[in-house]
C-alpha cells in the first residue's frame, strides 16, 4: 500500500505527536504501528489472608465442611442407587414419577456434593495469593520435567491432598461411587434375559393361527386371494404384556403367488399353501418393517435404505444393503382351513447378529 506522510488521501493514518500510536513509515509494504503509551502493569493487590490462614481452629472447621460435602456426595449416591431398587419402574405411571423422583434427587445431591465439597476446599485452604507464571517454550528437557515434578509435589504439598486424608479420602469414596447410580441404570435398560435367546426365537410354533394384523383375527387360506398381502401377527400376541417386544420379532408378510411362479428349493417344498407364502418383516439390514409390496415383479421393499427381496426366489437379496434374505415361516392350514405356521421361522429374524449362521 502507498503511505502518505500528510494523512491526506492515504489509507492510514498520519503520524502525530499526541500520545497514542505512531505511524513508521518503513520500505516494506505495510503499516507498523508502534505502541508509545504501554499500560504499566498495576502489579497485584495486597495479600489478605483468609480466617483459615490466621486461626488454625477456623482451617480446621473448613476442613470438617468440606468432608461434611464429599460424605453428602456419598449419601446422595447411595441413596440413588436405593431408591432404583426400592421404587422400580412397572407399568403403573405413579412408579415412573417415584422412581425418576428419587433417582434425581440421589444423583443431584451426589454430584453437588463433590461440587461445593471442592469449590469449599479450594477456596478456603488451598493456596488463595496470586502469582505470575511467565511463558516459556514447550519443550520436555529433563529440566522441564524435573521441575513439573516438582509443581506437582508442591501443589500436593499446598493443596494437602496427601496431608489431609480426611479430605482426601472422602473424595474418593465420593468420586468411586458417583457413577454407581449409571451402573445400575445401564443394566435396566438390558434384558433380563439372555439377549441371544431372546433373538433366537419368536412366539410362532407349530400350531400357531396367522391372524390380521391388528385386530388378531384369524385368516382363511380362501381368504388370501392371487396377488393379495396380508400384514399378520401370531394368534394371542394382543393378549400379551409384552406384544409389543413379541411383534417386534414376529412380523409377517402373507402373500399368494400362483404356485407355478415359485422357486422354491426341495427342502422348503411343504413351506408354503398352495402359492400362499409368510415371509418376516424384519429386514435383513437393520431391522425396519419391509412393508411395501409390488405384486407385479413380485418384489419387496424396505423403505428405510431400498433393500428389495425377490419372493419368488425365496426373498433372495436383490438390491440394497441387506445381505440375507428375509426368514421364511413355515405354513399349512389347520382341520378348520385357517392359515397356520408349521413352526418359528427357520432362522433367527432381524439384523445379523453374532449367533446366526452365515
Ligand atoms: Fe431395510 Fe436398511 S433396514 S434396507
């Protein structure tokens, strides 16, 4: 940029010799300000020590108060974890409150405890007078280590932390049970059963009526005209208290083909009535409903990521990112001509997990 001593049509300001900034006009480009009035460094203010500096007796009280918070902080914990046994969540509404009401009030008064138990500590016993750490480079020498060290010990030594094993163990026990509370929430949101049996199997077994999904009324095979599909669940999950877990898992597709159209594999032969087959809803790839169904290439659809399943070819994989395809349920019909399943699904429903077979 071109400078202009007169301050006139320039872009920077003139040079002046009022106290402030002073314009140097050098030959490199640009404009170096020099400061000429630097604030003079006030210094610190006085030093006035704290009551628990003077009055051993006062550090001491200081010292009682802030284990009083740290054993605050443990009672809190251990009330947490007492009131998730003691006020389990049912299906009763009044239990939900009860339960999120003592647990909270347990963990708040476990965390704010350790809080105000080290806020307290630190501002009436540990080293309160201020002092100037001067900026240096980073580099780790032996020097550099040596003297961390011994900032550490120091800082040991001004906090008490060694010394003072009433604090300090308090904040240990404080600090060892605060996540106690998480441990058991953790665990209540698992099964209380083995989670592979419970992904094993569903509630289809031999027997078992398809029935309409909701009204849980049951199908006829004359019911299940050519081209037709049927949203079905299994007979008695509606007067289940877990019908929700158990349609999670036993979701069915229903849908008649013309027998002909079928490629179905010798051991699967009796799997279906008469071009009438049941195939699971559960995707192969994570587990959303495969709900759509193209009756002319005889395709289905899941909506979450496009898997499509040819159920002419056993609802072989035929795009998207599914990589089985969806568990067949054996059916027949009963001495009445009501659809039912010959068995549970031949292999575990779902998204791969660890205990299925490639
Ligand atoms: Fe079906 Fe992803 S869940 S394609």
């Amino acid at each position: 940029m071109a400078q202009h001593d007169d301050g006139v049509g320039g872009h920077g300001p003139a040079a002046t010799d009022a106290p402030g900034s002073a314009v140097v006009l050098s030959d490199d480009a640009g404009t170096g300000v020099v400061p000429t009035d630097a604030i003079i460094n006030p210094g610190f203010p006085p030093h006035n020590p704290r009551q628990t500096n003077l009055d051993p007796a006062k550090e001491k009280r200081a010292e009682r108060q802030v284990a009083i918070l740290f054993f605050l902080s443990i009672i809190g914990s251990v009330f947490a974890l007492a009131a998730y046994m003691a006020f389990p969540i049912t299906s009763d509404f009044g239990s939900i409150r009860l339960n999120n009401m003592f647990l909270g009030m347990g963990i708040t008064l476990g965390l704010l405890g350790i809080g105000l138990g080290a806020v307290h500590w630190a501002k009436q016993l540990m080293r309160e007078d201020e002092s100037v750490e001067y900026r240096h480079g980073t580099r780790g020498t032996e020097a550099t280590r040596e003297k961390a060290v011994e900032v550490f010990e120091l800082g040991n030594e001004e906090s008490g932390f060694g010394r003072r094993t009433l604090i300090r163990n308090s904040l240990i026990g404080a600090l060892v049970l605060t996540p106690v509370p998480a441990v058991a929430l953790f665990r209540g949101l698992a099964p209380d059963t083995d989670p592979i049996k419970l992904l094993q199997h569903t509630m289809w077994k031999a027997g078992t009526r398809l029935t309409h999904d909701p009204t849980g009324i049951p199908i006829k095979a004359s019911d299940v005209t050519l081209g037709s599909a049927f949203h079905v669940i299994p007979e008695g999950l509606n007067e289940r208290s877990d019908a929700l877990e158990q349609k999670a898992k036993a979701a069915v597709l229903l849908m008649r083909l013309k027998p002909e159209d079928l490629h179905v594999s010798p051991s699967r032969k009796t799997w279906n009535y008469e071009g009438i087959i049941a195939y699971s809803k559960i995707c192969t790839h994570v587990g959303c409903p495969v709900a759509l169904y193209e009756q002319q290439t005889h395709h289905l659809l899941c909506p979450c990521h496009q898997s499509q399943f040819d159920i002419t070819h056993e609802a072989r994989v035929i795009f998207g990112p599914a990589r089985r395809p969806l568990p067949q349920l054996p059916i027949t019909i009963d001495s009445e001509g009501y659809l039912i399943a010959r068995s549970d699904f031949h292999e575990p429903v779902g998204p791969d997990f660890w205990e299925r077979n490639l």
